[in-house]
C-alpha cells in the first residue's frame, strides 16, 4: 500500500534498476510449521510415499535440520527413511534425537500460504514475476533507490528489502531469503546467498567483485555440461568467465557464450515481466548414486509423473504430449515423448506413459537423473480426450529420438534454464544453500 513505502524510497533518476528475487526458505516445511508450531526446529520431510502400504515417493522438500541427516530434495523416500526414520515410527530402542517428522505434500495449503506472500509482494512492487509457487522477481525501481539511508550505513534499497521480508514473516509466518541488485542474475544468486532468511545487497558499481569469486556453475544459465567445458577451457570462477575471451567462448558456445561472458561480468539486460503461461510443465529428481536398479528408477517416475499431472490440473492446463528425460553419466542427456490424439488431464496416463517410455529402452540403462514432463499446453475449456481417443493414437505420435534438450528449452520456470538443467539441480548441497523442491524439468 502507498501509505506504507517508506519514507523517501519514491524517487530515483538514476539508470540502474532495483531487482529482488523474493526466495522463501524450505516453504512446504514452513508451510506444515505453519500448521504445526511444535515442529519449529525439529527435521521436518514433505514429501510422498512414507505413508503405511506406499511403496514409492520423493522428497519434496527437507528441512536445514533435515538435511543435516543426509536427506534430500527430489529423493526417493526410501532413501530419506533410512537416513532419517519417522518419528511416529520409532521403536522402543529408537532415538528420537535421530528420527524426524514426515508430511505429504498438501499443495492447495501451500498455495493458500503462497498468495498470502504474492499479495504483499504485489503490494510492494509495480512488477512482479512469479516464478514458481516460492519465488518471484520484483522490480521496485519506482519505489526505492540505490542512495544511501540518513544514516548512511546502507541503501535505501537495503531498508525496501528489509521491509518486505519483516512484511511477510509478520503477516504471513514464514521467512524468505532476499537478494537486490541491478539486474536479475545477479539478485537470484544473492537471494542463495546467505540462506536461511538472509538479506544480500549487491550495489551496482559491486557486482563485477561479488560475482568473481563465485563458482562458473553458479552463474545464470550455466548448467553441469556447460560447466564442465568452461572448466576444460580452465574457467572455474565468474571472475574466470569474466576475464575469458569473448571471441573464445562465442566459438565455443554460439551467441550464448557471449551471453554468459556478460553475465558473469554483471551484465543482464533482461526486464521484469510479468509470468505468462508456461509451455510446459515438468520435474526431474537426481540419484544421490547413479543406479541401473529399475524399481528404483520406476519408483522416481511414479513420483514425478503424480506430481507433474498433479500441477497441470491445479492449473487448469490440459496437455497432448508426455515425455520422460533420462540423463545417463556423466551428462549424457536423453529424451523421449509420445503425443495424444487430443488434450487430456489425466495423471494415470502420464504415470503409464512414462513408465511405458522408460520401459522401452532405459529399464537396463544406468542413470543419474530422471525427469517427467508434459507439454503441448492447452487452458481452453475443452471435453478432455478419452482413454480409447489415446489408445487409437498409440505410440506413433511425436515421439523424440535421443533428442539433446536445447539451451533454450522452456518451461515456467525457463528463466533459469542452461543445459537443460536448472543450477543446482538435482538436490546438491551448496555452502548457501537455497530452498530445496522438486526441481524443473528444463
């Protein structure tokens, strides 16, 4: 609301934009906190598949004491239970200093909790991209400045982001991570920076020196195989990729090279927009070991696929293809997709499909990563296609024969997209690490 910009933050002639990456921390185990104050502090495990007679799940997100026990987003709960056993299933010799608490995943809570911030971040900003149901970009240029406060120790940009993040733990219970800075790569690894409920400012004549040290991984829209080859070119840091030829990385990578060369020396020219509809929705999990074992790997595609037919429907989005990623070591990235004769929601199909499709030529295969996706969007309202409508459509659809996923794939989330891989995918722990979900697809 007006009358609650701070006092002095309405005027800014100056060029450099102000960005905040609103991150919320852990939010589904701060939702269940929400719910359940007693479990503030204790290991707390969202997820799917610890329920008595469910054979399979994955971690949806784990708490920072969670995740000191090894546990992990996006992995199999099997997994979790062993390095983390349930509470409410401790036996008599049991410790209760070594078990934690399971929740499954109760999405139409989350997102009540979640409009609840989006409505003070709308508040708090004339743009606002929403990300995902626990992030978002604002763009608060018209409402703050980069000019230092009366007391002259900070920004009143600084003070802006302080206010939004007293804001949503007083109104709405739960803490978020916020990074500002002049341009959104540099905000969203900020907003990682100093996690949990941490507050980074980057001014714009610092970006080039905060980002130098920072791992080449770490800058947007680098993935695990780009990484991998700037690390062949001995580029390790931002600052490496900073320095590096630009001519060098242009051979090496196309036009993205260049991109990222400018990236890592704090240069982004993208804008705040508002989020349109995505293209495609999707999840992916990574094996915390590579495995060929096909119940574990059927196990992980079960989870995905009800979770992704799970976020179509919340949607309203209907969908003509459903695929499967299946990421063999080291990085070897592979995709396969069958479409429909029409738009369906129906998330026993995706589940039969995928399993259908990892079935068919990857039941052998040892992986890493695994992922389930469904595209061809459709939020019109439609008669949803039949089961007989697909079987007549059988498998000679628009299948994809070891198709590479492209630098510029898109999802609702493509902001974040390089190599197919989103950065830190897969659940890997970091020395900041940020909120820990299901990871996208793309």
């Amino acid at each position: 609301m007006a009358e609650e910009t701070l006092p002095g933050t309405t005027a800014d002639d100056g060029p450099d934009s102000i960005v905040l990456h609103v991150d919320m921390d852990c939010f589904y185990a701060a939702c269940e906190r929400l719910r359940e104050p007693e479990l503030e502090g204790e290991p707390v495990v969202v997820g799917m598949g610890y329920e008595p007679g469910e054979g399979h799940g994955a971690v949806a997100t784990a708490s920072y004491e969670a995740r000191e026990f090894g546990v992990e987003s996006a992995q199999p709960i099997s997994t979790a239970l062993e390095r983390l056993p349930r509470i409410e299933g401790l036996g008599p010799d049991g410790d209760p200093a070594a078990a934690g608490h399971y929740r499954t995943v109760d999405l139409e809570f989350y997102k009540e909790v979640a409009a609840d911030v989006k409505a003070i971040l709308h508040d708090c900003a004339d743009v606002v991209r929403e990300v995902s149901i626990d992030e978002a970009y604002l763009d608060v240029t018209d409402r703050t400045a980069w000019d230092l406060a009366a007391s002259g120790d900070r920004t009143l940009a600084e003070g802006f982001a302080r206010y939004v993040k007293q804001r949503i733990a007083r109104e709405v219970g739960v803490a978020a991570s916020i990074g500002v800075a002049p341009n959104m790569s540099t905000a969203k690894i900020a907003s990682d920076f100093d996690k949990p409920d941490g507050l980074v400012v980057v001014r714009p004549g610092e970006v080039r020196s905060f980002l130098a040290p920072i791992p080449v991984e770490e800058v947007h829209g680098v993935g695990p195989v780009t990484a991998r080859k700037l690390g062949s070119l001995g580029i390790e840091t931002a600052g490496d990729l900073a320095e590096a030829d630009a001519s060098v990385l242009e051979a090496e990578f196309g036009s993205r090279g260049r991109e990222l060369h400018e990236r890592a020396r704090g240069y982004d020219d993208r804008t705040v927009t508002p989020t349109g509809r995505p293209k495609s929705l999707s999840r992916e999990s990574a094996f915390t070991e590579p495995t060929d074992d096909i119940g574990d790997k059927r196990e992980v595609v079960r989870a995905l696929a009800a979770d992704v037919a799970d976020r179509a429907n919340s949607r309203g989005a209907m969908y003509r293809t459903i695929g499967i990623k299946v990421v063999v070591p080291p990085f070897d990235i592979n995709t396969r997709a069958t479409s429909l004769s029409g738009p369906v929601d129906d998330p026993e199909l995706v589940e039969s499909v995928a399993l259908d499709l990892l079935d068919a030529e990857f039941e052998e295969t040892t992986v890493r990563k695994l992922g389930v996706r469904v595209s061809k969007l459709s939020f019109a309202d439609a008669d949803q296609s039949s089961l007989d409508g697909w079987e007549s459509a059988g498998a000679g659809g628009d299948d994809i024969s070891d198709d590479r996923v492209g630098d510029g794939a898109s999802d609702d989330t493509s902001d974040d997209a390089g190599d197919g891989e989103p950065p830190n995918a897969g659940g890997g722990t970091r020395s900041h690490e940020g909120q820990s979900s299901l990871v996208e697809f793309d």
